[in-house]
C-alpha cells in the first residue's frame, strides 16, 4: 500500500466519523447553550439542569438519525471490504 492510499483512507474515515457525530454533538452544543443562558438569566446553577437533558436530547437525536448514521458507515465498510485486491496490490 502506498502512502498516498493510506492516507486518502484514512481521510475518508475521519470524515465519516466527523459526519456521523455532528448530529448529536450539534445537539447537544445547542442544548447547552440554551440552558446555559437560562441559567445565567435565573441564577440557577444546578449540574444536573444541564447534563440530564443534554443526554437527553442525544438519544433522541442518535435514534432519529441511526438509519443515516447505519448507512454512512456500512457504505464506507463495504467500500473498504469491495476494494481489498485493489489495497494489497498497492
């Protein structure tokens, strides 16, 4: 394998993976802020004000969005399992 395909795999692995967490990181970034505000707005400062529905917001994004999620990463383990051959002769 040559160092250039060992990079362009590793690039499109690390993008995919950017791409499959950027729903649920998004979400939970904006949830944060919101409630951030809020409690800089009311003086309140409980943890777990801000940490139950972060997690929250991230279930239900990870199951709105796990068939794309399911779809990005099985087309990328197919594309590296299709092109095997092609890898070892370099």
């Amino acid at each position: 394998m040559s160092e250039a395909l060992i990079i362009a795999i590793a690039k499109q692995a690390i993008w995919t993976a950017i791409l499959v967490s950027a729903p649920i990181l998004i979400v939970s970034l904006l949830i944060g802020l919101f409630i951030s505000i809020f409690q800089a707005a009311t003086s309140i400062s409980d943890a777990t004000l801000n940490f139950a529905p972060k997690v929250l917001g991230a279930i239900v994004v990870f199951f709105f969005t796990m068939p794309w999620m399911l779809n990005k990463l099985i087309s990328l383990v197919h594309y590296l399992l299709k092109n095997i051959p092609y890898f070892i002769r370099g």
